[in-house]
C-alpha cells in the first residue's frame, strides 16, 4: 500500500542493485566512497607494473600515465555455484562472469528467486571487446586453434545476457545491447520499454567492463579522450580528460504498479526515459552533437511527464573533455529552457571524477549514484572541481557543479533527478528519476519470527550467518522490522542444501542465537528426508490461550478456522465462532462457561484440522498422519478418508455419548506411500452402518484417483519414539521426553508453531512461505546477499591449475583407489582397457579443466559437469585418436567414462569383423 495519492502511471521501480566499481567492491563502499569525496583510481609503481608484464620502455615513456580504476580480483569467481566446471569459468570472460554474479546479487537484493516468480524475467545488458581473450591471444598465438568455440562462447559478447538467462532460468528477453560507453543505460532504457509493454514482468539490466591486464596503465594523446595525470575534472578549467576504468552495475526493475501491489523494496522510480543518435549532424563519427543530446533528454523529459523545474539534480557523462563537457551543458541547457527560464537551481557532477571511465558500465554507474543520492536524501560531491571551464556559461545555465556532500532537501515535491550517458558514436541515453513512494505494510502481530540461512557449502553458509547477524547488529530491528526481515528471508531466498534455522522474539535474540548455532537449528536437505508424521491430539482448556495466540496472529489460519466453524455451525447448530472472538474467554485456568464438551470437542477438531489445512497450503504434505479423539476424524479428513461434515458429526455423538478413549487407546497413522492393497485404519466406535458405507465408498473413489492407495498401521507410540520419523504433534503437547525424541515438536501456540516451520524447513521441506502472508500486506527488506566462495579462474597451465584446484573436493576412497589402479595396469604391458581409460581421463581432464585424479569413470558426465558441447568436444578428441570412425551416435548415448569405453571396444571390434569378412 502507498501512502501517495497517485501512482506516475508509466513509472518502473528500481527495486534491487548490485556492483562492483574501483575501490568499492559492493554498493555499501560505493556509496561510502561517493560521500566522502574519495576516488577509486589507482596509481601504480613501476615494480607493480612491470611484474604484470609492462614492458620497462613504456614505463621510461614520459606519455605512460600509470593510472586505471581497477577492480581487485576480477578472476575471482564462485564456478560451482553457478554450475560450471573449471575449463568452462577459466574461458568465460570475467566481464560476463562478474555480469552474472551481480544479476544474481540483484535479484537478492529484490527479494525474488527466478524460480519462484510468477512471471517472466528478462535481462539486458552488454560488455566491452574481450580484451581476456585479447590478452591470450597475444601470449599464446594459437589460442583460437584450441577449442575456438568454447573461447568464442566464453568471451563473444554476443552471450553475456543469454549466458545469465541460462544459469538463472530466467525466460523472459534476454537482449544483448551495444551502444559503446551508453550501453548501460540504453539497456535500462530497453528493459523499461520491455516491462511497460508486458514483454517481461521484472527485468535486469546493466553492463560490463573488466579488462585486461588488470594492472596497467594508458599513454596519453593530445585531443583524444583520456586524461594525461590520471585524474578526471568534470567541467572544471583544468579538464583534459577522464581515467579508463573497470566496473559492474545491475538493477532490477518491475512496473511500479506491481512492484507496491508486491511489497517490494523500492529505491526509486525510472519516470521515463529516452534514447536517439545524432547522425550526421556533428563534426565527426566521434564527435558530440548538442543537438542530438538536447533532444534525448527534451524526450526524456516529455515522457516523464516531469517539469525540469522540480529536477533539482543531473548525473552527466562527464568525461571532461575541453569540447565535450562544454557541448553536454549546452545540450542540457537547451532542453530544460523548453519548460524554465530559471537559472542555477540544479546540481550537476559526474561520477567519473570519481571511478574514470568505465565504458559499458558508465551509464548505470552513474544511475546507480543518483539513485542511492535519493535513497538516502543526500548529493555526493562531484570531485577535482575547483573553476568551472570557461568555455561553459552556467550562468546562463539551469546548472552548478556540485562538489560538497550535503542533504537533499524536497523543495516541496518528489525529489527528482536526471541521468546522461552518451556513446562513442552519439548513441545518447537519458534517464528520469525520482525518489520511491512511501510505503507502509500492515502492523507486526506475531511474537515469534523464523529465520532462515541456506547455503551450498559449510564456508558460505556460515559466512551468510555471519553477513546476517552483522546486518542485524547495524540496524538492530524493531518488532515490525523483524517481521518483514524474515519474510525476505523466507520468500526471498533460494533454500539451498544446507540449513539454519533460529525462532527468535526480538532483534537482540536474533543476534544471540545466530552467534551460537546448535545442531538442533540446522539441516542438510540434499540428505534423505526425513519420514513425516502429523499427530493430532485433543486440545486440552488448559492450551486453549496458545490456541486463541494462533487465531489472532495467523490470518490463514485463521481464515481456515473460520470457515471450518462456519460449516460445523451448520452442521451442529451450535454457535461457535463467538468462543475464539474474545480473548476473555480464553483463560488457563478452570473451563470458559461458554465450553460445553460438545463445543469445545468440535472446537478442538477444528483448530487441528486448519492447521493441517494451513500447512497443506504452504506445501507440505505428511508421510503419516493419524490422531487421538476428535484430531483422529481430523486425521481422517485431512488424508481425505471422510468429509469434515461426517467428522463433525462423529465429534458430536461421541461427545453425546460422553465417550472419551484412555490415553492407551491410540489412533493409528495412515501412509500416502504407493503400491499396497487399502486397507482402513481408523478405530471409530459407535458409528453408523451409513456412514461407514459413504466413508468406505469414499475411500474407494480416492484410491481410484491414486490419491491414497496405501494405508499402513503405524502406532502413534512407535513414530514418537522413532529414531528418524519428525513428528509434528497438533493440540496439547505429547507426553514425550524431548531428551529421547528430539524429532518431536508440539504445536499448540505461536512458539511452537513457528519452531515447527522452522524444523520443516531445515529438514528439507520446499515451503510455499508466500501462501502464509497471502492474507496480508508484507514488504520485502534490503538484506545481505550470498556469500559467494569465489576461487581465481584465469588462462592456466595444467601445473598452475592442479595447484589452484588443490581443495576441491576429493574423490570417495573407492573411486581414488579405481582411478589410481587404472594409472598403474596402464603402466603394465598389454593392457589396453587401461590404456582406453587413461586416455579417456585424460580428454576428460583437459576439456573440464579437472585434475585428472578427481575424475571417476563410473560418475555421470553431469555430475563431473559436463555438457553437450563439451561432450561434443571430448568426443571429438576420441574421433582424432583413431584412423577411422567410430560410431559417434553409440558414443553421445554413453553416460560414464567407463560406458564409453564399452562404446569404442565394441565399435572397434565391429570394424575388425568387418575387415575379417571383407578379406
């Protein structure tokens, strides 16, 4: 819900960002970085240059100006994450694997996993030449005979965005742009036409650029772009030039509407953009036109629907050139004086006097700023400014530098702001921002909240723990804040393989138990599961305020409960509902008045049946489920036995008849496990020969439907003392010592309802955790991302890589024992299995980039991550290594190296018979 009265009806929300810029390896140091006036532009020294291979006769140059802003490891990468093998990270350019990783992060940061959305994601985005690949070509001349398609697919920059739509299933457009140093931005630009025309329903967008070598510097030429003392002056008298630089940036959008009707976390509003060329009106193809720039942002403007009079600050391109910072102001100038004679009103700065150049990641480097600038409500200061150019009249302007930090005050409107980026061939892009609406959600009821940390390895997994329990450090949360951070948590992360758990009051605890994790709070889901059993008993008056705890604090239930008394009071005729609407009622000690045993016996059904109701709906579904009393008619309707009206009614009469079981008179529970006659399994005294038959006539229905095909008798003693059953009992605790059934959790109140979906969850369950907010108005939090495990990925020798593979992870003892053993019957005379195998390891080894000794020959090709193509290339190498050809269909069908052994034995015995008959 938004608390302003009207919606920009073709706005797009920014509602997540992730980057990588010089001196700032996330946004949180961007943004530190940006306050405090400080640059990310490295200065070399010559030992640092030369060790990177600059040669000493362009270090003695007096024109080599020994400057970039760099990125700190940018052959870093996290491969298995993302699903890739050694070979294949080491041949990916890192511009497109940083691009991947910050689609990932952004993603996160709006709180959305690909897998989950409704609706299609698109990406958008583009990268710089392959200077990676460049780089291996000039050291290695033949690199492009040595599997080029791989390199090509690697590096080509036609891939950056199908390569990120392939590894995050993402299904929407995946558009590759290239617009040179406006490719950013003409990508925002494309993402929010994509998005406004129903195209997509969230888009990423950004770009690339990381070269190489990584520490170098430039030589400086008189005219062209680049500065000759490594520092950029935007619109300052000195300027003569700006700084090449590396970079990442990403954001992630989704139509305004959309985005508040979703609860996400806004960080501000595209109201418009536009994009154009100048063509042949400049003096050259290099050239800037103040005519074309004029009218891109006159067209920006009008599609906003935004006077340039409550624009109160502009991100320019500003790459400080004596000719093009003069013709961007006089370009800007133009267009606003379409709308506002005012002169001197609107800041203007230029990131690049912070980060140099980044090329196809300027554009939204410089967005990325602006639109923190409105998060937080403060400009940063444009750097290197100290005389504005003389060639510039910003009198006559809208327009001043701004070059202190100060608060950004609202003049009475949205704070609001533009963003330019324009290309080395005058494709021009030009933004529209303002400040994201006010939000609200509805007011936090639940006293216990479940967070959840997943991750794939022990070292991430802990380091998430730790990024989360830092984060809530800083910001310790209130209670309201609390429940939307573990609402993120539980919509918006991808439950990976290892897991943590904690249930926790208050911000306080959170950190206390985060810093101390027991075994009880984890989980390893890629593990079996656990066998499931839902156990309900009756509800004893004595929890009756755990129960009415639930009523009030969780809507879905509370939804199922109401519908489910609304039945049973017709059923009945008995009033019921008004027992749960006033807390009074519901007292600890001593039975309510108004609880007859008959009402509070239908009441107890119904509590146990909504919340096997509620967890069906989030997903969950019991290996065995069974009762005692009336929760063994709300086992019978949950396993779709019986229907609620005939439970109701099997309530009333026993209660009628005053009948109770001993508590030695168990239930039974029932199995939904394929491939065994039915049988019934509910001991219910006392019941009609009618409803029996429509009970049985029912059961038959639904075995014909495969729904229950199996019913096996489990007693209730037995699973809550079962060493691996979890058991989640619904209604009074069972009587179990925790001590010797720590699988057992007793549901009766928020605490342990909470600690229960937490155990769910950490055991493996996939839980639809959207369907328990479904009824109420949540936002998704800003949180920490995925500790990525990152290893260095670079063009290695075969000793470089086996030293930087050293701890991958090991082979089982057997499968060591069955590889080594091939290496040594290879070495003995006349063996040729062992010879095909080594050979076959070998192939292995060089198209994956594997050390040879992890490789096992009865492992799927899958899971040693291979796929087509590299099996098209291994196979390949097979081909070669034989004078004649081999039965290429029999060898795709392989699944393991040892099957593909079988393959080539049998296809060369089929050519020997052959060459026998022939002769």
């Amino acid at each position: 819900m938004t608390n302003n009265d009207i919606l920009p009806e073709h706005g797009v929300a920014i509602i997540g960002m992730s980057g990588r810029f010089p001196g700032a390896s996330d946004l949180e140091s961007y943004w530190s970085l940006l306050c405090e006036g400080k640059h990310g532009i490295r200065f070399f020294t010559d030992e640092e240059l030369s060790k990177n291979g600059i040669a000493e006769e362009r270090l003695k140059d007096p024109l080599y100006v020994k400057a970039k802003g760099m990125l700190d490891d940018p052959e870093m990468f996290d491969a298995s994450f993302f699903g890739m093998t050694p070979r294949e990270a080491e041949w990916t350019d890192p511009q497109q694997r940083l691009f991947l990783e910050c689609s990932y992060e952004a993603l996160e940061s709006a709180g959305w996993v690909p897998d989950l959305f409704k609706g299609r994601i698109g990406v958008f985005g583009g990268c710089s030449i392959s200077t990676y690949l460049l780089n291996r070509i000039a050291h290695q001349q033949d690199a492009l005979t040595l599997d080029a398609e791989s390199l090509i697919l690697g590096c080509d920059k036609d891939f950056i965005t199908s390569r990120t739509a392939y590894k995050l299933n993402l299904k929407g457009p995946a558009i590759t742009v290239q617009t040179a140093c406006s490719t950013s931005l003409v990508a925002i630009h494309l993402a929010c036409q994509s998005l406004l025309s129903g195209e997509c329903d969230m888009a990423l967008a950004g770009g690339s650029t990381v070269s190489f070598p990584n520490v170098t510097g430039y030589r400086y030429q008189e005219g062209m772009i680049l500065s000759p003392d490594g520092f950029c002056r935007a619109f300052d008298s000195e300027a003569r030039g700006t700084v090449p630089g590396n970079g990442v940036g990403i954001v992630a959008l989704k139509r305004l509407e959309q985005a508040t009707a979703d609860g996400d976390h806004i960080f501000a509003v595209i109201r418009g953009s536009a994009a154009n060329n100048d063509g042949r009106l400049k003096a050259g193809f290099t050239a800037p036109s103040p005519e074309g720039q004029a009218e891109v942002i006159a067209d920006a403007l009008a599609l906003s629907g935004v006077h340039p009079d409550t624009i109160s600050y502009v991100e320019a391109h500003g790459t400080a050139t004596p000719i093009g910072d003069p013709i961007e102001i006089t370009g800007l100038t133009r267009a606003y004086r379409q709308w506002t004679e005012r002169s001197g009103y609107c800041a203007i700065g230029s990131v690049k006097s912070n980060l140099g150049h980044l090329d196809c990641a300027a554009g939204v480097a410089g967005l990325i700023k602006t639109v923190l600038a409105l998060y937080y409500k403060q400009l940063p200061p444009s750097l290197n400014h100290l005389k504005p150019n003389p060639q510039i009249s910003f009198a006559n302007s809208p327009f001043y530098v701004h070059t202190q930090l100060t608060d950004w005050p609202d003049n009475g409107h949205p704070r609001r702001a533009g963003v330019s980026s324009f290309g080395i061939g005058a494709t021009n892009a030009h933004v529209i921002l303002e400040e994201a609406p006010s939000l609200s959600s509805d007011p936090s009821v639940r006293p216990w909240h479940v967070l959840l940390v997943s991750a794939v390895t022990e070292n991430s997994l802990r380091a998430a723990s730790e990024r989360l329990t830092e984060h809530l450090i800083l910001r310790l949360p209130g209670p309201g804040d609390l429940e939307e951070i573990a609402y993120t948590l539980q919509v918006g992360r991808k439950g990976y393989p290892l897991r943590y758990a904690i249930v926790c009051r208050n911000g306080a605890e959170a950190v206390r138990l985060l810093s101390q994790p027991t075994v009880e709070d984890q989980g390893n889901a890629s593990r079996e599961s656990p066998t499931t059993a839902w156990l309900f008993l009756p509800w004893r008056e004595l929890h009756a305020e755990g129960l009415y705890e639930l009523y009030r604090t969780e809507p879905v239930y509370r939804q199922h409960m109401n519908a489910t008394l609304t039945i049973a009071e017709r059923v009945s005729g008995l009033a019921l509902k008004e027992i749960l609407s006033t807390p009074a009622l519901v007292k600890l000690s001593g039975r309510p008045s108004a609880y007859t045993s008959r009402t509070w016996a239908i009441v107890s059904l119904a509590a146990s049946y909504s919340l096997g109701m509620t967890l069906q709906q989030m997903g969950v579904q019991p290996d065995l489920i069974g009762g005692e009393e009336e929760g063994e008619y709300a086992a019978a309707c949950l396993a779709e036995l019986c229907s609620l009206e005939e439970a109701i009614c099997l309530v009333l009469q026993q209660a009628e008849r005053g009948e109770t079981k001993s508590s030695n008179s168990h239930g039974t529970l029932t199995s939904n496990m394929p491939g065994e006659e039915p049988h019934l399994s509910l001991e219910v005294t006392g019941r009609t020969s009618q409803l029996a038959q429509s009970q049985s006539l029912l059961y038959a229905r639904m075995s014909a439907n495969n729904s229950v095909s199996r019913m096996s008798s489990i007693k209730v003693n037995e699973a809550l003392h079962h060493p691996t059953f979890r058991v989640i009992g619904f209604g009074s605790p069972a009587s179990v010592d925790r001590t010797e059934s720590p699988r057992v959790i007793s549901c009766y109140d928020c605490h342990t309802w909470t600690t229960a979906l937490a155990a769910l969850w950490t055991d493996g369950a996939d839980l639809d955790w959207q369907a328990r907010y479904q009824l109420e108005k949540r936002q998704r939090m800003l949180l920490p991302t995925y500790p990525f495990e990152r290893q260095y990925f670079n063009f290695l020798s075969q000793a470089q890589r086996k030293d930087l593979l050293k701890d991958h992870a090991p082979l089982s003892q057997a499968q060591q024992q069955f590889t080594s053993q091939i290496f040594a019957d290879s070495e003995a005379e006349n063996n040729p299995r062992a010879d095909l195998l080594k050979m076959l390891i070998q192939f292995h080894s060089e198209v994956l980039g594997l050390p040879e000794e992890d490789i096992a020959i009865d492992v799927p090709f899958y899971e040693l991550g291979a796929d087509s193509l590299s099996m098209t290339r291994i196979i390949s190498r097979i081909q070669n290594t034989y004078p004649f050809l081999l039965n290429v269909r029999q060898l795709f069908e392989a699944q393991t190296i040892y099957e593909l052994a079988d393959f080539i034995e049998l296809s060369i015995l089929d050519l020997l018979e052959q060459e026998a008959e022939k002769e």
